[in-house]
C-alpha cells in the first residue's frame, strides 16, 4: 500500500495495532500507532484499548494507566470495553484498590457494570485475601440480580478451600433463593468442603 502512495486507513491502521498485540507484539503494536498520528490521524478509542490490552497481558500496569490518563485528557471517552479491560488488568497485577476505583468510576460515567467486571473483581479480592470487600460486593450483586451461578461458584469454591462451610451454607441458601439454579461445580465444591471438614453423612446427603 505505501508503495503505491497510498495511505492507510484509520480502519486499517486499528486492525493491524489489533493484530501485533493479540500476537503479544507491543513494539510493532506500538510502531504502527506511531505512524498512524505521524499521518494525521489521531489515536482512537479502540487502538488505546488494544494497547492497554498489550500492556496488562505483559504485566506492566503503569504503562496502561498512564495511556488511560492520557486519553482521557485528549477528549477521548473510556467506554465497557476499557474499562473492562483495565480492572481485569488491576486484578491481575493485585492493584485491587485501583480496580475498585475503576469499577466504581464506571458506575458514575453511566456504565453499568457487566457480570464479568463483578466475577472479575471478586476473584481478585479473594485472591488478595481480601474476603470482607469480596462479601461486601457480592451482597451488593447479589440484591440486585446481578450475580450469576459463576459468581456464586467463586465464593463457594474460596471458602470451601478455607475450610469455612458455614459460610458455604449461607451463599447456597441466598443461591436457591435468589432463584440461581446450582451447577455441577456448586455440587462439586460443596461436597468436597464437607468431606474435608469430615462431614461425610452431609457429603454423601449432598451428593444424593
């Protein structure tokens, strides 16, 4: 195409910035960007998506950010997909408090927030050990149906491996409430917290 004297188009140039980070290519990634506002064309939301992307799955965070605050100070307006992105790329680093702070960010734009950000962000929370703002959230997801059976397969599976059934009973309970059906791994998950607790006459009821 440049051979020929003709210039890209910005459809074209979002693909390829696309193409290089799904291939995890970020200096490419990065070098067809370049080129893109060196012809005139300004950075779109999706190509600062695509490169926050690139940035997370690398684990460098502070380049993400820092291209987030960028954008926004350019005009351009985060939409699902960015955030999205983002708080995935929080938790995955273990940034939980910058996370919550993108997730409640969302809410104020306008943007609900999907089952994925939630069961994203509650798995982060658990995975820090931060059970207290996991439950706080969950209850919050819960009320207002937003929770799915995976959001209850996370929290059922964390406290069965920390041995607290109890806690167990209460989410299966607020589950069948709520009218969320339980999938074979709730089962899965519940009978292997009795039977490490020992409780094999409620293991085998619950298997039954």
């Amino acid at each position: 195409m440049k051979e020929m004297g003709w210039v890209p188009s910005e459809c074209t140039f979002t693909s390829v910035v696309g193409a290089c980070v799904k291939q995890g290519n970020m200096v490419e990634a990065l070098r067809v960007k370049d080129k893109m506002v060196g012809s005139g064309k300004a950075m779109n939301l999706v190509v600062a998506t695509s490169l926050m992307k690139g940035y997370c799955v690398l684990g460098n965070l502070d380049s993400a950010l820092d291209l987030f605050s960028k954008i926004s100070e350019d005009g351009l307006v985060p939409n699902k997909v960015t955030y999205s992105v983002l708080i995935e790329g929080c938790c995955n680093n273990g940034n939980m408090e910058k996370a919550y702070e993108l997730f409640n960010q969302m809410k104020v734009m306008g943007i609900p927030p999907s089952v994925f950000n939630v069961n994203t962000l509650i798995r982060g929370f658990l995975k820090a050990q931060l059970w207290e703002e996991a439950n706080k959230l969950f209850d919050e997801v819960a009320e207002c149906g937003v929770a799915n059976v995976f959001t209850y397969n996370i929290l059922i599976s964390w406290l069965c491996k920390e041995g607290k059934v109890n806690e167990v009973c209460s989410i299966w309970d607020k589950m069948v409430s709520k009218g969320v059906l339980p999938s074979v791994v709730s089962y899965n998950n519940l009978i292997l917290g009795h039977c490490r607790n020992g409780n094999m006459d409620i293991a085998s009821s619950v298997f039954s």
